[in-house]
C-alpha cells in the first residue's frame, strides 16, 4: 500500500512525463492530478 505522499508524486512525475508540454507549473499539475496545490508544491 503506498502513502498518499507516495501517490501524490506519482501522479505528479506521470503527468510530467506524459505533458505535451515541455514546461509544467505546480498550479497546472495540481489541477490536472487533482492534487491540493499546497501539498503537490512539498511533494515537487
């Protein structure tokens, strides 16, 4: 089972490899993996 900080920065390095992209904000990742901004920013 994995934490929910282990899950959060997976979502957010799945988003990133996927983005089309070659820049992402934490804003645009915390949105999209609907993720808490506040906690993506500490997970980057």
């Amino acid at each position: 089972m994995l934490s929910r900080t282990a899950e959060y920065a997976l979502r957010a390095i799945v988003h990133v490899a996927t983005s089309p992209k070659s820049h992402c904000t934490a804003a645009a990742i915390a949105e999209q993996t609907k993720v808490p901004s506040g906690y993506i920013s500490k997970v980057l």
